[in-house]
C-alpha cells in the first residue's frame, strides 16, 4: 500500500514538466532521504522528477524536506499510479531503464532532449520483465562499479545518469 499521502509544497504547474530536457523516473522509490535528493539533482539540472506509485513515504514526509532542502517550489514533478502511464506519456523509444545487470554501459547511450532515464526501487531495482524488455531493445544502461559494490545510492547514481544525459545535449 502506499503511503504517499498530502503533496509537496508549492510544485512547479504541472504543464512545465513536459518542457523540460530531461525527466528522472523514481519506480517505487522507497527511500525518501534519496527521492529529497534526486528532487535537489533535478532542480539543480533543469530536470523534472517522476515518481511511479507506490511510494515507500509520504510526500510530505520531513526526510524527503530534509534533503531536498529550499528547492521544491523550484520542482517540476509528477506522481503517477503505474510504470505504465510512463511509458505510454514517453513512448518506449524515449526510456532508458538503469541497472546494475544491465549490459550497456550509460555513456555509450546516445541520449536526447525529453528522455527519461529510469530507475527501480531501492530494495530490488527493476522488475525482471521491465528489465529484459528494455535489454532486447538496447535501452537497459548500468553505471560500472566494482564487484565489491553491489549496488549505487539511487541518489548517486541518478545524478550521475543525469549529468552524462546533460553533457551529451550540450556537445550538440
């Protein structure tokens, strides 16, 4: 069940979130420490921040305030009820679904304006038919970490996705 009740203060009119370059997709994000701080990566980027129930936290939990400090009025984001309405909004040729059993390196993905990279719960990443669904289509990406390291903070690892996405738009 979710737990993602009462709403962020003052977020940014939901028409800007399509006019955006970039758009981080939380899949059931169960951390809200992380979501705070992918919500501050994505105001600091010019990214707008997706967040696929269920969520893990209430919205307006003092966590997810904590980390994302001063700038949620500055926050394009959106709830919505399933991976579904994603993909459909996006088009599948407009995802990229992070990780760490991905074969595809991150910087060998040539990213463009509106895409959405995506990523999995915390937990247990991405639901094996997502993520097999994804890698037939060459849109499956890892972030490489040595064996030792099972896994990135999703809050690293989304700012880390991010900024390569930013560094090829801006070579262009």
């Amino acid at each position: 069940m979710s737990v993602d009740e009462g709403p962020l203060p003052d977020p940014i009119a939901i028409p800007t979130i399509d006019r955006v370059r970039l758009h981080i997709i939380l899949m059931e994000p169960e951390i809200a420490g992380n979501t705070g701080g992918i919500g501050r990566t994505c105001v600091a980027a010019g990214a707008a921040l997706w967040l696929v129930r269920p969520l893990g936290f209430h919205v307006n939990d003092r966590n997810i305030r904590r980390a994302g400090l001063d700038y949620w009025p500055h926050l394009a984001f959106r709830i919505v009820d399933s991976i579904d309405e994603i993909i459909t909004h996006f088009g599948p040729d407009r995802l990229w679904w992070f990780s760490t059993k991905a074969a595809r390196t991150y910087t060998d993905a040539p990213f463009r304006d509106g895409d959405g990279l995506i990523f999995g719960p915390e937990s247990r990443g991405l639901p094996t038919h997502l993520l097999a669904e994804a890698a037939a289509h060459d849109r499956a990406l890892r972030i490489p970490i040595r064996p030792e390291a099972r896994s990135l903070n999703l809050s690293n690892a989304a700012a880390i996705a991010a900024y390569e996405a930013i560094r090829q738009f801006d070579r262009v």
